[in-house]
C-alpha cells in the first residue's frame, strides 16, 4: 500500500519554470559577462576556489564559529556536509547558459543534481564521504537550455530508484541508485507527451509511486510506476475534464483551457478527504482546484481565470500599490502553497515604486488567497524582503516553503528570504557569489520540537538553516527592525570574514534609519563590551588577550565597512557616526595600551602607574571578586579610557611630596599612558577618515570624546607636572653644573620628560581644537556662554604652552604647532622671543602667510611698542602695513607710515586726530607742529595757496591747537617762575598751594572752583595737556590779570575751539563774562564824589573789562560778547555731569554752588547799571583811534 508524504512540496523537484513571460527578468541586470563559455568556467572555479573549505570538518553540534555562516536568536545557518568529490564539477558549472535543478529528498536522506547531461545523487548527512551514483539525464529534443526534472522513488528500507523526464518528455526509471555505479544502462522508458504538448516542466511525488507531471501547454499528467512480479512499467495518464461533472459548477470552468491560461507554474497538495486529495495546479495566470480519488480518477472543481486581476485588487487594498491598468504591474505567479486552514500562500513578483518619483523594480511578495464561491478572495499581502541582485540566467528557481502555517521560506536563486507570515519577522541569505546558486531548499523532519531545520544545497556544499519560530514569537514588536538590523550587521562582523562562508550579509530593501542606528550603536557598544552575542568567550578567563583585543578591532571595522558597502551610511546621522567611530578609537587605543603594557612591564618595576589606575576604576564599577581586573578592564571597560585618565591624574597629584626620582618616573609613565591614549585614538581617527564620513566640523550634538572636559583637564595636569618636574631637574642641574663643570650628565628622567612635554603640547592642541570646533558649529543650544569662555581659555592655555615650551628648549615643538594650527600671534610672539626669536622666521612667514600673519604681528609690534621693527621692514611689505592700519585703525602710529609713504594729507589728519586725546603736552605740540607741516606739504604738492581759504583740512585746526599748546606753556612758564621765588624745592600738592594762595585766591572762598583750579594746575606742572574748558578757567580765574588781555586771550581761543558744540561755546562764554564782569570793583568806579567826567572816564579805563571790550569792539568779534544779564545764567546740574563726569554728586554740588555766588555777585554788582556806559567809552576810544 502506497501511502503520501505528509508535508506539502516533499518531494518537489527544484526547477525553473519556463515562460513566455519575460516580467521576472524584466529589471534585472546581469552581474555575469563574457564572450566565450570557458571565460565563466573560470570565473566560477576561481570564485568558488575562493571560498577555502580547509579546516571545516564534518557537522558539529557544538556550533563552533568555524562551521556556522550565520546566527542571530532566532535563526543559525552552519555547515551541514560537504559535496561529493564527483561534484567538483559543480565550481566550472555555467549557471547562467545552463539549467539546474536539484532536490533533497528526507524521505530517502538523498539529494539528486539534474544538469543537461549528468545526473547525480548521493546520501547526505553523513559522517564520512558519500558514495555518488551518476546517470545520463535524457537528452532533450527542444531548444533552450532546459535540463530534464527528475525524483527519488523510495523502495522501502532499501535504495531508492530514480526517476528522470527529459523536457521533451521521454521518462527514464532506475529502480536501484546502484545502476549509478556502473553507467546506469538498465532503465524502464516511457515517453509521457505527444510532440504537441509543449515541454515538462516540473515532477511532483504524490505518493510513493504516484506522480504529477506538469507541462508547458497541456493539463497535467499522471505518471504510476508499478510492480509486477520484480518487474517494473511506467504508466503515463492525462488528467481528463470531466463534463457531467464540469455541467454542475460554474460555467467559468469552460470558458478556458489550460493551455490558454498559461504554462504550468506549481502544483501543491491539499488535504484527504474521503478518500481523494486536493491538487492545487497554479498556471501563468489561473488556478486550478483538482480533487484526485484513490482509484485514479481526477475531477477539476475550479477554476479561478481571473487570479491576476483578483491579485492586483489586494495589492491595491493592502499593499497601497497604485495602477491604472492592472496589466502594468507585470503580475508574475511564481510559486503556491496551502495552508492546514486550506488557505492558499502564493509567490507572486510585480513592478512597483516605493514613491511616485522612484524607478519601477521588481518586488516579491506573499498573498493569501481564500477561495469561496464564484470568486476569489485575498485576506492578506506581504512583501518578500528581497530584490534581485543581477540577472540569475537559466538556473533561478523561485519556490516556496511554509513552516507551521506561520512561516515562510521562499527560495530564490541567489538568496534564502525567512519571513514570519504575520509580518513581524524578514531575513534574507544571500549568497556572496554571482556565479554561485541556491539549487535546493528542503525541509529537514526529524529535528527538536522548537526548532525547524532547512537543508539548503548551493555549489560548495549542503548547509543547514536552523528556525526558532518560538523566539521569534517572543520578540518584542518594538524593538525588533532594530533587533533584525543589529543581527544582520553582528552576523557580517562575525561570519562575513570567513573565507569558507558562501554567504553575504546585506540590509533588507527598506531600511529604517532609527533602527540602523539603534542597531548599529548597540553593536558597536557590544563589541566593546565583549557582550556574549559577539564574544563567545564572555565571562570565560581569557589568556591571549592580545588577539581578543585585535578580533574587537577589527569587528568594528567590518560594520562600519559593512554598513558603508550597502550604501546606508548616509542613513546614520553624524552623532551616530561619532559614535561608532569614538567605539572604534577607544577600542583600538586599548588594544595598543595593552600591547605597550605587555612589552613594558618588567621585575625591576614593581609599580605600574596604568594598573594602579586600572584597579581604582574597577574599584567604582561591579566586578567578580575573583576576576583579574587589569584584564577584565581590556575586556569589559574600554569605553572608561577617559576616566582612566582622570584616575592617572589621582595618582599624579598623590606623589607631590615624594623622592623627585620617583615622582618623575610617575609622571612619565602617565604620561606614556596618557600619549598612548591620545595618540592612536587619533591614529585611528586619520586611517579611518573615508569609511565613517565624519564632518570635520563635528556637526553633532555630542562631543568628541577626546574633546571632553574629562580628557582636557588630565592633559592640562599632566603638562603642568611635567612642566614643574622639568623646572626642579634644571634648577638641581645648574647647581650640579656649577659643582662638576663639564662632567655633569642631564638625568636621563628629565629627558624624558621633555620630550613628553613637546607630546603633550600637541595632544592639548589637538584636543582643544576639537572642542573649539564642535562648540563654534554644531547646534549647541545655549552654549554660547560656554563657546565664548573656551575661546577664552584656549587663548590663554595656547600662550601657556608656548611658554612651557620655549622654557624647556622645545622650540622646533613649538614652532612647529604654532604653524600647524594657525596660531600668528603666538608665531610672531616666538619669533621675537629672546631664547627661539628669529628674524628669518619673521620674513619667511609673511612670504609664506601674507596678510594673516602680518596682522597678528604688526599688533604684537604696536602693544609691544615695537614700531622700529614695523616701519624698518623691507619696502615690498609695506603694503601689509597699509592693510593692518586700514582694518585696525592707529592714527597714532600710522601717520609715520603715511609720511614715509609722502601721503601728507592722511598723516596731518591722523596727527590732529591723535592730538586731540594725547594727554602729553610735549607730545601733543609736536603732533601739532609735525600736522601742521605735512598739510603745507599736502597743500604744496597740490599747488594751494595757504593763505586762502583751503577746501579739505584748515590750517586754523593747527593753529587753534598750538595756540591752546602756546597758552598753556605760558601758565607753565609763570607758575614755575612763582615757585623759583620759593626757598626750597615743594611736593607737588605745596606747589599746587603756593600757586593758589599767589594767583588764585580770588577763588578760595568757593571750594569747589577751589578743587578743580588746584587739579589744572597740577596738570600743568606735570607736563599733561589740559582740556579747553579748564584752560579757560585757569585763565580767567587769576587774581592779576593783564590789562584784560587774559580775557580777550580766553575769547579768541573759545573762537578757535573746533569740536564744540553751541551749547557747550555758550556756557563757556557765559562763565568767561561772569568772571571779567565781576572782576573788577564797580562800586568804587561809581562812586563820583568830587571827580571829574574825565577822572570817572579814566577810572573805568583802568578796569579790566574796559580793555576787554575796547580789544573786541572789530565786527569779527560780534556775537562773542556778551551782557551781564546773558551772563547771569549758570549751566544746570546736568551740564556740570557732562562736563565732570568722574566727580562725585556732592563735588558737583559744591561746583553748583560756587557759581550761584558767581551769579549772585553780578546780581547785586553795580555793572549791571554801568555797563552800557563802559560799552560806549570802549567803542569811542576805540574809533577815535582809527
């Protein structure tokens, strides 16, 4: 009795399908060129040559990474066995002219390899190497590269017999493999089609001697081979419509044949059900429900003619794919199965876009289709992730498998896709040859409850795919594209180097940036970690930890690598890719540490400075009591290399006070540590520029972690204990030098130290820049606070540095730095220093930088009151004078480069500019005098007459301002004559005092005045030039005045005055008036008893303000005098704070109330009555003189 398997599709031959079609290859692209057959031959033996299998044995159960090609949680692809030795053939096969098929039989532990001419099968699984049975395969009468389709016919405990059908249909029965070895003569024959009925396509076993024969052009066929009496035939039976049936269903069923829907596709068995079984037969573009009896009768019960309209409508529904014609889609049937709900799964291939603007490509998916009634119905689409890599050629089968209902295999030519058919799980296997094929995917029985094994057969090898479909019902939803990814990107790191693996890992079609990056820096943090999913060996004491080390490193290359070759770099933000880099750099730091520690370490020194710093960070983090921490921190702990420097610095700080040897091998074995840190990471950084694509700018919201305020602060102490190291070394080596003379010798630790120093200065640099441009570009939110004062310190640190350097005879060093990182002040700075200065340097570097050094430089020259070394350059850089007094303006300077340059008319206005603040008189009259000058030369080089009116600078400036000079080198002159009379030589307050009580005591009765004239004239004693104001109140506040001419001086100087405004001339003149109009004693002048008109008249000509006015009376002066009413108006208390604004309120007040008695004094003079009589006589003396 003949019973059927149980698992749908055992015992399926794996074959292409044929097609008129041409949508499956539409989009695809060839990966395989050449222009003669042995041209691939070779190419496919050296691909596959490559692929070393040396090493690997048998299958092991311990899953030793040497046998596995891929693993994550839910998935293990390993290897399984390896091929016969007859299948060598399998490295030059022409995979893309030639058709394979192939088929691996659990029922009979074989595997069968169909190519056009050979055939070839062999028991798998074995521990030893299998004997291999070869067939001719039946030669084909058609054209094109079809190879025949064949199946193992089980016999019991015995071989099994094999069956093979060439396309044309001539069928070939051996019923014992060990035909196989001595060249298969024997064979039963039958030939299954008429010459019209296209060709075979497919072999399906429906029971052990029952079997489905699929064609090209005609309904299917079943072929029975039977037994007689140790004799065997082969019956061949066409399936037959039967109308007396076909008369009580749908009359759809006649509307079509089979032939005019299309080639057959796939055939999948459904369930028994009194007595008979369900044949589903998937055509190009139908699909047809058969019920097959027992006594060999079949019936077709339905028939769905519109399948690919019906599936274009669910890919509208649940897939958001839009068409105006469903026939754009190019809707290609590739595979089908059923489900125990009696639910169909088909493999379908389309043409879609994921956006309107995309090209079109060619997708695979899953649909379930119920069918009930009349008409069809889909329940559920599903992307396949996969897309065709290149064009696969005549081998590329597309077939389906369905685990348990909820899962399916679909194996396509170059790849294995695994996706859970509720959506929440999608891996692909890829193979990494283009030359190399996926011939066969079988389900494997007999394997653990939980799991499900496939056993796949590409040209390498068998290898086996290991399920657990409870896993992937455990995982979480949420986190599980980013659990995909990270497996993926695992499995590359850590399977993809393996030269014998003929997988290749890549990204699933659509990827979610969020995802990738969580994925990606979860892994990176792995492999830092040694976390169990990337290190076997975790938590296992390890003795060869320098390889571990050098494994980690390389891991993260290969997934930045990784992710690079698959184009989704651009997918990690730049806070991602920082990650993964800093990752990278800690991890190959702590491999080069742990090298130099290893070749450092010594008897003599029993103290090591990086495992006492090794212990004190272990220390603050859990650990096993019994672990060797030094170890475990390389192991587990090497993303605390920063604060592995901060526990340096601890120990650093903790030998202040100790023995200066012992204190400096300290210091410099931090400093050992420290560099080597710094250094490779940098290293590191450099090499591996290209694969992480890192803006230089550090646009990221993280920092670089050698930028941290951890790491620059460690640094900054390390300089500064080896700087204060290096001062002690040579302060004891100038007293040994005095000692011993020529036989002293520099302690080899201070040497050392120097050149630790010099290291030093380029890692703060380093560091420091880092950090000046992540806070200066990146988006910092409310940092600008924070950017500003680094730039602040960085400033200051950059000049320490030098310093240190210079000091310590780390003068290239420092150079060196200064140029590397644009550092002119400092460069300029270092040229001019008297220990590294070099006037060469100066010359060559604004040959070599121009206008940005010399702008740097000429500011050092100008604080430094530098300006012969300025002005004595050579010619041809004059013009970067020009441009650093152009863009920082210094009139006080660069009127002598205008002068040398004859550019007279800039000199004198810069000359007047600067005069006007100079507090020197000296100095000021000189700037006077010199702009004076160079305006008649401007004026003479124009051909202007000085004395007529000038259109650009007056002279009068000057000459307003030399009078003011003149004026007040004459009070300088009378107050020094005054003190000359004095006995002995005075304080300047006593000067100050005999100076007020000789011509100032009209003014001692009001305080304020009081202070402000003892402040001028101590001015003017010290040689400062006074302001115009407080000239013209010193003078028009001395007691002696010369027949008025004081004030008539006062007058004319206010007339030049030429940056005053009205209002301030105002209160100026008002004051000058008050003064000379209470000058003098009008109540004397009135009194008239027994004089004259004359005497009266002469009287008046003996005042003061009779000269003043009879000076003034010319027309020039009109407007410049004024009454003693206009006079009488004092400025407000505003004014006095304008005009004094460093006094205090109550000085100021005192201020106000000195000229209220001013005012109040001409109130109650008796000019007020007089005046116009003194205006008269003035005017009539005057004219009578004329």
């Amino acid at each position: 009795m003949f019973t059927s398997t149980s698992a749908p599709h055992v015992g399926r031959v794996e074959q292409r399908r044929v097609s008129s079609k041409t949508g499956l290859r539409a989009n695809l692209s060839s990966s395989t060129t050449q222009s003669e057959d042995g041209d691939v031959s070779m190419e496919v033996d050296n691909q596959l040559r490559s692929m070393d299998t040396s090493g690997i044995s048998d299958r092991d159960e311990d899953d030793s990474i040497a046998n596995i090609y891929a693993k994550s949680g839910e998935m293990v692809a390993s290897f399984y066995s390896f091929l016969p030795p007859e299948l060598q053939v399998l490295r030059n096969a022409d995979f893309y002219h030639e058709e394979y098929k192939a088929y691996i039989d659990p029922a009979t532990s074989h595997t069968v390899l169909i190519s056009p001419t050979t055939t070839w099968v062999w028991r798998h699984g074995q521990n030893v190497p299998s004997t291999c049975y070869i067939f001719p395969t039946p030669a084909s009468k058609t054209s094109g590269p079809h190879s025949a389709s064949g199946c193992l016919v089980p016999n019991g405990n015995r071989e099994p017999g094999l069956l093979l059908i060439s396309p044309s249909g001539e069928a070939r029965f051996w019923d014992s493999l060990s035909y196989g070895l001595s060249g298969a003569e024997r064979f039963y024959t039958a030939q299954v089609l008429a010459p019209t009925d296209g060709i075979v396509s497919g072999i399906y076993r429906y029971t052990d001697s029952t079997y489905i024969v699929v064609t090209t052009a005609s309904l299917p066929y079943r072929l029975t081979i039977v037994s007689s009496l140790g004799k065997y035939s082969i019956r061949v039976a066409a399936f037959q419509r039967q109308t007396s049936y076909l008369s009580r269903v749908t009359s759809i069923f006649s509307a079509s044949t089979s032939g005019s829907l299309g080639a057959a596709v796939s055939v999948a068995f459904g369930k028994v059900i009194h007595g008979s079984r369900t044949l589903w037969l998937l055509l190009e573009s139908a699909l047809q429900q058969w019920q097959l009896s027992e006594e060999g009768f079949e019936k077709m019960v339905h028939q769905e003619s519109h399948l690919i309209e019906l599936i274009a409508g669910g890919l509208a529904q649940f897939d958001g794919v839009r068409f105006k014609d469903f026939h754009e889609l190019d809707i290609e049937l590739l595979d089908l199965n059923v489900l125990k709900s009696s639910e169909l799964v088909l493999l379908i291939a389309f043409t879609g876009r994921d956006d309107p603007e995309a090209q079109p490509q060619r997708k695979y998916a899953l649909v379930k289709l119920v069918l009930s009634g009349e008409r069809g119905r889909v329940t559920q689409v599903q992307a396949v992730p996969y897309r065709n890599r290149f064009d696969l050629g005549a081998t590329s089968p597309c077939r389906l498998i369905i685990l348990r209902d909820r899962f399916a295999v679909i194996h396509f030519g170059d790849s294995v896709a695994l996706t859970a058919l509720n959506g929440k799980y999608n891996t692909l296997l890829p193979l990494r040859s283009h030359l190399d094929r996926f011939l066969s995917v079988t389900l494997h029985t007999g394997v653990e409850v939980e799991t499900e094994e496939l056993i796949a057969l590409n040209a390498t090898g068998l290898m086996s795919i290991r399920i657990d479909l409870d896993a992937i019902a455990r995982g979480d939803p949420h986190t599980r594209e980013a659990g995909l990814l990270q497996n993926i990107m695992n499995q590359a790191i850590l399977y993809g180097p393996l030269s014998h693996n003929p997988l290749q890992f890549t990204f699933p079609p659509q990827v979610d940036e969020g995802s990738l990056v969580q994925g990606a820096e979860a892994l990176s943090r792995a492999v830092l970690e040694s976390l169990p999913e990337v290190d076997k060996q975790s938590g296992v004491p390890l003795l060869d930890l320098s390889s571990q080390l050098g494994d980690r490193v390389e891991r993260l290359h290969l997934l930045i690598d990784f992710i690079g070759a698959n184009e989704a770099l651009t997918s990690l933000s730049q806070d991602c890719r920082l990650t993964l880099a800093s990752d990278a750099e800690k991890m190959f730091a702590a491999e080069q540490l742990w090298l130099w520690h290893n070749s450092h370490r010594t008897q003599e020194r029993q103290r090591s400075v990086l495992v006492d710093a090794i212990l004190l960070r272990m220390r603050e983090v859990p650990h096993r009591e019994d672990a060797d921490l030094v170890r475990d921190f390389f192991r587990y702990r090497v993303g605390d290399l920063p604060e592995l420097l901060n526990h340096l610095v601890a120990i650093v700080k903790s030998t202040d006070g100790e023995d200066l040897e012992e204190q400096s091998q300290v210091v410099a074995d931090a400093n050992d540590v420290a560099s080597i840190i710094i250094r490779e990471a940098f290293r590191h950084r450099r090499d591996f520029e290209g694969p992480y694509r890192l803006d230089t700018t550090w646009h990221a919201d993280q920092c670089p972690w050698t930028a941290e305020s951890l790491v620059l602060q460690a640094l900054d102490i390390f300089l500064a204990e080896t700087d204060a190291l290096l001062e002690e070394h040579s302060r004891r080596a100038g007293l040994e030098r005095a000692e011993n003379g020529d036989l002293f010798h520099p302690a080899d630790v201070g040497l050392v130290l120097k050149s630790q120093s010099a290291d030093l200065a380029r890692f703060i640099f380093s560091c420091c820049r880092q950090r000046q441009i992540w806070l200066r570009h990146a988006n910092r939110g409310n940092r600008e606070a924070e950017r500003d004062n680094f730039e602040q310190e960085f400033s200051r640190k950059r000049r320490t540095v030098f310093q240190s350097l210079v000091r310590h005879d780390n003068i290239d060093t420092a150079y060196d730095l200064a140029e590397t990182y644009g550092d002119f002040r400092n460069l300029a700075e270092l040229c001019h220093d008297p220990k590294s200065g070099d006037s060469e340097r100066t010359k060559n570097y604004i040959e070599r930088y121009g206008e940005a050094y010399t702008m740097e430089l000429y500011q050092f020259y100008v604080e430094r009151h530098m300006l012969q070394a300025m002005f004595q350059q050579e010619e041809r850089f004059s013009p970067y004078i020009d441009k650093f007094f152009a863009e920082h303006p210094q009139p006080r300077l660069s009127w002598i480069q205008d002068l040398r340059k004859e550019r007279f008319g800039q000199a004198a206005e810069s000359l007047l500019e600067v005069s006007e603040r100079e507090p020197s008189l000296a100095v000021k009259h000189v700037m006077l005098s010199m702009g004076y000058l160079a305006q008649l030369s401007e004026m003479d080089a124009e051909g202007e007459d000085p004395e007529k009116d000038q259109p650009e600078l007056e002279t009068e400036l000057f000459d307003a301002g030399l009078d003011l000079v003149s004026v007040q080198e004459l009070l300088a002159q009378e107050f020094q004559d005054i003190l000359a009379q004095e006995p002995f030589t005075q304080s300047s307050e006593v000067s100050v005092s005999v100076i007020m009580k000789k011509n100032f005591s009209n003014v001692q009765d009001r305080s304020g005045m009081a202070m402000m004239i003892r402040r001028y004239i101590l001015q003017v004693l010290q040689g400062q030039a006074v302001e115009e104001q407080d000239i013209i109140d010193l003078i028009s506040s001395r007691d002696h005045l010369v027949a008025g001419a004081d004030f008539v001086s006062a007058i004319k100087l206010v007339q030049g005055f030429p940056n005053i405004t009205d209002s301030t001339k105002d209160i100026i003149l008002r004051g000058l008036w008050r003064k000379a109009f209470i000058h003098d004693d009008w109540q004397r002048v009135q009194q008239t008893a027994g004089l004259t008109d004359n005497q009266i008249n002469n009287r008046i000509r003996a005042t003061a303000l009779y000269a003043t006015l009879r000076a003034i009376t010319d027309p020039s002066f009109d407007g410049w005098r004024l009454t003693p009413t206009e006079a009488s108006q004092i400025p407000s208390f505003q004014s006095l704070g304008a005009r004094w604004p460093t006094l205090s309120s109550d000085q100021l007040k005192e201020i106000e109330t000195d000229l209220k008695k001013e005012r109040d004094r001409l109130e109650t003079s008796a000019i007020k009555r007089l005046y116009d009589q003194v205006m008269r006589l003035a005017v009539d003396d005057q004219a009578s003189l004329s």
